[in-house]
C-alpha cells in the first residue's frame, strides 16, 4: 500500500485473515504505534505519507 491509501475495515480484515478481532486489533494498533497508519475520526484508517523512523 502507498500513502493515503485506505485500510480495509476492521470487519473486512477479519473476513480476508479468518481471524478473530483480538488479532486484528493487536496489529492495527502497532501499526499507528510505530507510525505506518493513523486513524481518521468516522473516516477509517491509512497510511501514513511519514517515514517512522
């Protein structure tokens, strides 16, 4: 994905991976830690155009 690009919905994500939530929220919230998405208010998540480190 390049930035700006839109995450799949968390709901999605589960269908594609055939996981539970707990994973998928696991990993979006490493993602935003280390930097590579943010979320938008009532807008989804993406990728961010910043270089994490």
């Amino acid at each position: 994905m390049k930035p700006g690009d839109k995450l799949p919905s968390k709901r999605e994500l589960r269908e594609i991976y055939g996981t539970s939530a707990q994973p998928v929220d696991a990993a979006l919230f490493m993602l935003r830690t280390e930097g590579y998405v943010e979320g938008r208010q009532g807008k989804g998540t993406f990728v961010t155009d910043k270089r994490p480190y």
